[in-house]
C-alpha cells in the first residue's frame, strides 16, 4: 500500500508538471535548490492552496502547493496576490507525502518553510487586490510592530494621570491612531531603503516594494499620505508635543541604514520606537519630568534590545551574506548573557521611574509579573531557531474575519505594565 501511493504521487507529479508546463513559461532564472529539491518558478500565478483561517480546512484540496517564487517570511507572509511569481512544489502540502513522511512538525517549519501550508491574512482575504500591496507596505496584517511602539505611550500617559485618576481615554486613542500610521510609515521608508537588501533575504522577499508589487514611486507617495495623516493627529496635541513628536522623525528616516554601519540596530530601534514613553507624558502635561520619563524611555530601549534580538537571530545567516550587522551577530554565544543584563535593566529602569512618580505599589506588583515573563523569553528562546525566534516576538490568529491578538511574548510583557501602571495610579 505504501508502495503503491508513492508510485500515485509520483505520477501525479508528472501529470500535473506536464500540464502546466504546456501552459505556463519558465524563465532561465526560474530554477532554484531548497534544501536539496528542484523546484520550478512560473512566471504566471496558479490557483493558490492556503488554509481557510475560520474552518482550517485546505479552500482547494491539492496535492501540491503553490507559494511566491521569491520565498516566504516564516510564520508572517500571506500567500494570495496579483502580478506576483509562484513557485509549485509537488507534494508538499500532502501529510501523506512520501517527501514529508516521518519528519515532526517543527522539522516542517524549519526544513520546509517555503513549502508549509499557511494561513492567508485578513489583507489576503477580504481587501480588494489594488489595496493589498499597500496593506502590507504598512504591515496591516502584522500587528505585533504597532503594539509594541503603542505600548510605552501608554505607560506614559497612565503615569501622566493625576492619583486615583484613569488615564486620559482621548490621549490613548489619539496615540494608539498615531502608532499605527507612525509604525506604517517607518516600514515604509525602511522597504524603500532596503528593497536591495530584502530581494536576498529569505524572511523579507515578499515584501511589496522588493516584490514589485508596489513600486518605489507608489511607495513615496503612500509615505507622503500616512506622514500627512499622522501630522493631523499632531497637531492635535500643545505645541510642546508637537516639536517633540516632530523631533522623532530624525529615528524613523535614519534607523533603516543603521544596520549598514553598527552592529547595534537594535538600540537605534529602541530609541525610535519607544520615543512615546516621552512624547505621552509631554501630552497630558505640557513639559517633560526627567526623574520619570527618561527611566521609562530607556527601559523600553533595554526591552527592544531583548525581543529584537532574539527575532534578528532567524535572520543571521542571511545577515552574514547581505553584509548586513545586527546585535544578534554582535553577541554570539553569549546572546543569552547579553539579554539577560538588558532584561534586569529594563525592569530597573521601570521600578525607578515608578519611584519617581510615587505610584502604589499595584506596579511593582506588576513588575514582578512582567520581570517572570521576560524571563521566561530569554530563558526558554531557541536562538538556532527560526521559527521560536519569531514565536517569541510575536503570535497571532485570524477569527471571524478579524485579527485576534494571542496576547503572549512582548504583547504580554506591555500589557502586564501597564496594567499595573493603571492599577497603581487609580488605587493611589
């Protein structure tokens, strides 16, 4: 029996190749070796097979898989699209295949990533195609960057709020809108600066403008429109703010080169991305109190250093090809040590800006939580691999046509601060 679906699979290789490929041109370039098969590149897309995120039940029941020819970003890309390239991997997508059979399942995700059956993304699904590129050049489907720049805003601005007081609703939602579009922005100007560098790299292939989906014309003038919208919400705070939130902008153009020259990108991401644990505080009070804010803001600068690297580590290889720098290859071996010196002063920086603000002691009841839950990163991070170094930066699902935050890595670690946060103050 088993003979016999081997000698069926085969044969249903041939068939199907023999079909397409009367129909469908392969390119000189359009060969390529994964992990030790020969797979061929269609210049046209085919029916796509992905799995439909309410039922997780395959939409074409196939017994190969087509995925973009220029590769995949492991547990993050979606697979649907138009004007891109896909590339037919036979049997890859059977568990019944004889390519397959016998491997576990993380064997799967390390050794097939291109080939693994994935979920197709909201953007995928229910936007229209003119609008999909742009999605995904804002990182619409992947939230997880949007909450971690909105995480220490929130911190501040619940520090800024009077004893016994919740904080300011107005504040978080104008904050939580200006995330959004400044985290938007920031990949933008990062695809346009690296589309050379992401043709070459495995995780970021896919990407819009290093795809051709968008091009870098159409990527300018989409930056001009988030820049323009995030202005707008601006302007909706006092004018100490304004100048410190356009101040901010300095990070958002010059980060993206930063891994060319230093192997320290990652402390240059913090310093972009946790520029709100200033700018909330200057919100709600019209002026800066150093003794809080700049604790806030370097904890959240050693807390970038701890999930970024741990994520630039499914990357280091193809950092070592590029020519490009990272703290992952700056640390080594000795990433873990590395780490766990951030985390404790993280979790310093956070204990001393909450003694400044003389809030109850619900937060350091918080940190607490939060310092077992950093810990349990670093401690039980695989840094060889790819796919657990991308767990711990973030999860998530699709769920009635709507994305569902698992809350757990660094989306957990915000929210257990700043949960306490709130708690201290109201209870003070």
């Amino acid at each position: 029996q088993k003979l016999f679906s081997k000698m069926a699979f085969f044969a249903m290789s041939r068939v199907s190749r023999r079909i397409l490929k009367s129909s469908v041109s392969a390119t000189p370039s359009s060969f390529s070796v994964f992990h030790s098969q020969q797979h061929l590149y269609y210049s046209k897309p085919v029916a796509t097979h992905y799995i439909d995120p309410l039922t997780k039940h395959p939409l074409w029941n196939r017994n190969y898989e087509e995925v973009w020819s220029k590769g995949t970003d492991l547990h993050q890309e979606s697979f649907l699209g138009v004007g891109w390239n896909y590339r037919l991997v036979a049997g890859m997508s059977s568990s019944s295949s004889p390519v397959m059979e016998g491997k576990s399942k993380k064997e799967d995700e390390e050794k097939s990533g291109v080939g693994g059956v994935k979920e197709a993304s909201w953007v995928d699904l229910y936007l229209p195609e003119g609008a999909r590129g742009y999605a995904k050049l804002a990182r619409l489907d992947k939230p997880i960057g949007t909450w971690l720049l909105t995480w220490p805003c929130m911190w501040s601005i619940a520090l800024a709020a009077d004893p016994g007081s919740l904080p300011s609703f107005k504040m978080m939602g104008l904050f939580g809108c200006g995330a959004l579009l400044l985290r938007g922005a920031g990949c933008t100007i990062n695809d346009l600066l690296d589309r050379d560098i992401d043709t070459k790299v495995k995780r970021t292939r896919l990407r819009p403008i290093a795809s051709g989906l968008v091009t870098p014309f159409q990527g300018l003038q989409f930056l001009g429109i988030q820049l323009l919208l995030g202005l707008g919400i601006l302007l909706q705070l006092n004018n100490y703010s304004r100048v410190l939130g356009a101040s901010s902008l300095f990070l958002v153009f010059s980060y993206p080169l930063m891994k060319r020259f230093t192997f320290w990108p990652q402390a240059f991401l913090g310093l972009t991305i946790n520029w709100g644990a200033l700018l909330g505080w200057a919100a709600v009070k019209g002026s800066l109190e150093p003794a809080v804010v700049l604790p806030l803001y370097l904890s959240g600068v050693c807390w970038t250093l701890v999930y970024d690297t741990i994520y630039a580590h499914q990357d280091k290889e193809d950092d070592v090809k590029v020519g490009v720098k990272s703290t992952a290859l700056r640390f080594g071996d000795n990433t873990k040590l590395w780490l766990t010196g951030f985390g404790t002063a993280s979790m310093g920086f956070l204990a001393l800006s909450g003694l400044s603000a003389d809030i109850g002691w619900q937060y350091y009841a918080s940190l607490v939580a939060a310092s077992g839950q950093l810990g349990w990163q670093i401690g039980t991070a695989d840094l060889s691999s790819r796919a657990d170094c991308s767990s711990k930066y973030a999860k998530q699902f699709e769920f009635f046509s709507f994305i569902v935050l698992v809350f757990v890595s660094n989306k957990w670690f915000g929210a257990i601060v700043f949960s306490g946060v709130v708690l201290g103050r109201t209870f003070q």
